[in-house]
C-alpha cells in the first residue's frame, strides 16, 4: 500500500477531485461570428432558408435590416393587405 501525501489524502490537502475541476475556456469567437449571434438574438436578422446538398453540407442563409423600424414601418405591416380605396375612405370618415 503507498500513501503519496499526508494523512494518506494524496497531497491535495483533502480536497476531492470532483471539487478540483478545470474551468472549461470559452470558444474563439470571430466578430462576425459574434454579429450573427447578437444579430438573431436581437431579431435584427432571421433565418430565410436552410440548405442541405448532396454532400450534407448545410447552408443557412440569413435576412435582416441594419436600419431601425419607424413608426410609418409598423403601420405598414398593420394595413398591409387593405387596399388604397379603403385607406382613404377610412381617413375621409375620419
């Protein structure tokens, strides 16, 4: 039987192994790696298709807008399938 520290603990002064883990690095992120993260986490930018070919490679193609959404925007996205006849008959009975 060989006893490598004192008091037989293995010279790690009592501390198990599992309390001794290595801290895991963090991955090497390029900017532009970390723009696509930041630019779907933030909606700025949305998955338009995915790809597989023959060869099982997989291409995402991703669409977004650098530009902020106004006001006029989001009315659009609102009336966007009335028609311009109905548009101006709502703003005249207005």
């Amino acid at each position: 039987m060989r006893i490598n520290g004192k008091n037989g603990n293995n010279g790690n002064n009592g501390r198990s192994r599992a309390k001794s883990k290595k801290r895991t690095s963090l991955p090497n992120l390029s900017p532009q790696e970390i723009a696509v993260i930041v630019g779907i986490l933030t909606n700025a930018l949305e998955v338009e298709s995915v790809l597989v070919d023959r060869d099982q490679k997989v291409s995402i193609v991703l669409a977004g807008s650098l530009r902020r959404r106004t006001e006029a925007d989001r009315l659009d996205e609102e009336i966007g399938n009335v028609s311009v006849g109905d548009l101006i008959n709502a703003l005249i009975r207005r």
